[in-house]
C-alpha cells in the first residue's frame, strides 16, 4: 500500500502460529494514520462499507477520529488533529521509566 511518501506493507499470518485477530476474536494492535479530511474520509468509508467500530467523534484531547477494521479484524484509527487541548484538561500523565532488562 502506498500512503503519500510513505509504502506500508501489510500481510497475512503465514503460519498456524500466527492467527489474524479475526481469527483471534480480538485485536491485536492499532495503527492511527492522520489524514487530511478526516470527516470526508469516514464518508467515503461508510459509503464503501467498512467495518466501522468507532464512530466519527472528538476527543478529549484534541483529536477528530474514528475507527474501522479491515479484512483480517485489524484496528485502523484515522485521525485529523482539531484543536490544542493542554494536556492537563484531558489527564495526561508522564509515565514512570521502564526498568532496562538485561
């Protein structure tokens, strides 16, 4: 898949090992991909179908989003920035630094 300068590779699992999360019944990670328009966008998304599993909205902090699913179960965010939002008004916390291993 080509997305503006950027080329994303997307596959299927390729052994019995690795299972779709359709497959799983459940997610197993999310990719956010910002995009110009997102209210046009989640038109022609619906328009064509999509799967969609969280509907067009803004978020507490700042965001334009919504989410769908594709073929193999996988969460897709699409996301247009709408306003600043200081991290303090929606509760973001500096998490504590993980710990090195090994």
């Amino acid at each position: 898949m080509y997305l503006g300068d950027v080329y994303i590779m997307l596959t299927s699992p390729r052994d019995a090992t690795r299972q779709s999360p359709a497959e799983l019944g459940y997610g197993t990670q999310m990719l956010t991909i910002i995009v110009p328009d997102v209210d046009a966008h989640y038109q022609k998304a619906k328009r064509e179908g999509a799967k969609i599993w969280e509907d067009l909205h803004e978020t507490s902090y700042g965001e334009r989003q919504y989410g769908v699913d594709d073929l193999d179960g996988h969460h897709w965010l699409f996301s247009q920035h709408a306003h600043d939002v200081s991290p303090d008004a929606w509760g973001a916390t500096i998490a504590s630094p993980r710990p090195r291993l090994g």
